[in-house]
C-alpha cells in the first residue's frame, strides 16, 4: 500500500523538506575547486546538527558513513565523502537528507567545478530537464509509468541514458517507503497518483550506457563504462490539483 498522508503528516513534511532544501542553499557557496568532499561533508553535518537541530539521515542508514552522498563524475550515486579534493571540470551531486521529528525530506542537487565539458553541462542541464518534466507530469490520476515515461523519452532523445537499478521512492516517516518511482516505463503502467502521496523523483541519467557497477566498499555506484553521470532529485508531495515541491529552493521557480 502506498501511504496517504494526514495534513498533519503534511506539515511536518513541508518542514523537514524546507530543512533539506536549506543544507544544499548553504553548501553552495563552498563548493570550490580545492575543497575535499569530506570538508563539504563536515560543513553539511554540522549545519543539520547544530544549526538545525535536526538529524542526517544517511548517518545512521545501513552503516553508511558520512552525513551526505557526494557522487563526482563517473558516480552515479551513494559517493562517499573523501579526502579527493575537487578540480577544475568536476561535475558534482550533494544529496541531502535530512530527518526531524520523526520525518525525511531527501533531495540533491549537480554542482560544475570551472571550465567543464560541453558534453558535462548538456548532461547536467539534461538530467535537471528530466526531473522538471516528471515534476510538472506529477497530478491526480496519472499512472507513475507516465513519469518514468517522460524522463525516458527525454534523456533518450537526447543520446543518454536513464539508469535502471536505483529509483525514487516514497518518503515520510521513513526513508524509504512504497512505492518506487522509476525513471523509464510505459505511459499507462504502475498505480495511479492520489492526493497525499509524497515521494521522491530523482533521475540518474548517464552520457553513456545505464550499466552500473558498485565498488568494493558496497556503497558507491559508477557507471559501469565510466562515463560521466548527472542526477537531480526533489521530495513531491501530490495536491488536490497537482504537485507541491517540498525541496524546492530559492532559486527555482514552481
């Protein structure tokens, strides 16, 4: 069963989806060449802990080890922070979440490090494009397939691919809930969309194949011909006439 959330249950996920938005608004500034990711790390952790008062999620998940992701380049997804500073045409995903009073807000977002590729700001614009179709897609009545659909049909016209293995997902008081929202399919396919759904649309859109292949420490996922990898992801909440995005950051207009 996917959850309907109460009003209640919807207020506190505006709240902690306000929170995460927050942690990538303040880390921006910071991300420079010449910084170590396990520097932006510590910067996030102690902004969600002392500043917030609220918890990092991916602290406590399945002993993953730092307070954020941080994927570069050829990373689809769960990139550990680490000593690796950042250098001139890096492309990098921050993913956030954030957990208070007992609910998650989840979102993340592409950063370019100086001169990048042409290929390197197509992907990222492309993969932004992708979560922007599936968001405005997002109302009463449509079936998730329609979403995976959308973002598909837009990387794939665009000469990329869309990764299979990882999906968004329901979010509330956990982490990860019912259903899975994936990011190819069939128009028509999967459960319809009801008011009080709240999930995550995150596509990983890579410049080469979808293959993927995850590294010895069980966490970080590369493309598996190491081709670079973009991903942008948003905690949705389905209205009575539409979408609400709780993530949502200053600078974007919905």
């Amino acid at each position: 069963m996917i959850p309907i959330k109460t009003s209640d249950e919807i207020t506190k996920m505006r709240i902690v989806g306000r929170l995460a938005a927050e942690v990538l608004e303040m880390i921006a500034p910071h991300v420079q060449i010449g910084i170590t990711t396990e520097e932006l790390d510590k910067i996030c952790h102690d902004y969600i802990v002392n500043v917030q008062q609220a918890n990092p999620a991916p602290l406590v998940y399945k002993h993953f080890p730092k307070s954020v992701c941080t994927s570069l380049n050829h990373v689809i997804c769960h990139g550990i922070p680490s000593e690796r500073k950042l250098k001139d045409g890096d492309i990098l995903n921050i993913d956030v979440t954030v957990e208070k009073n007992g609910y998650f807000g989840d979102t993340s977002q592409m950063f370019m490090l100086g001169k990048r590729s042409i290929l390197a700001e197509r992907l990222v614009r492309v993969a932004k494009e992708c979560l922007y179709l599936g968001i405005e897609a997002t109302r009463p009545g449509i079936h998730f397939g329609d979403i995976g659909s959308i973002i598909q049909k837009h990387a794939e016209a665009e000469h990329f691919s869309v990764v299979r293995e990882y999906c968004g997902h329901g979010i509330g008081k956990e982490f990860h809930e019912d259903p899975q929202v994936l990011h190819f399919g069939t128009k028509g396919s999967g459960a319809k969309l009801l008011p009080g759904m709240i999930f995550t649309i995150e596509p990983m859109i890579n410049a080469g194949k979808h293959h993927t292949k995850t590294l010895g420490d069980r966490w970080t996922v590369i493309t598996k011909d190491h081709s670079l990898s973009a991903q942008w992801e948003h905690t949705i909440l389905v209205t009575e006439t539409g979408h609400e995005v709780l993530t949502k950051r200053q600078e974007e207009n919905f």
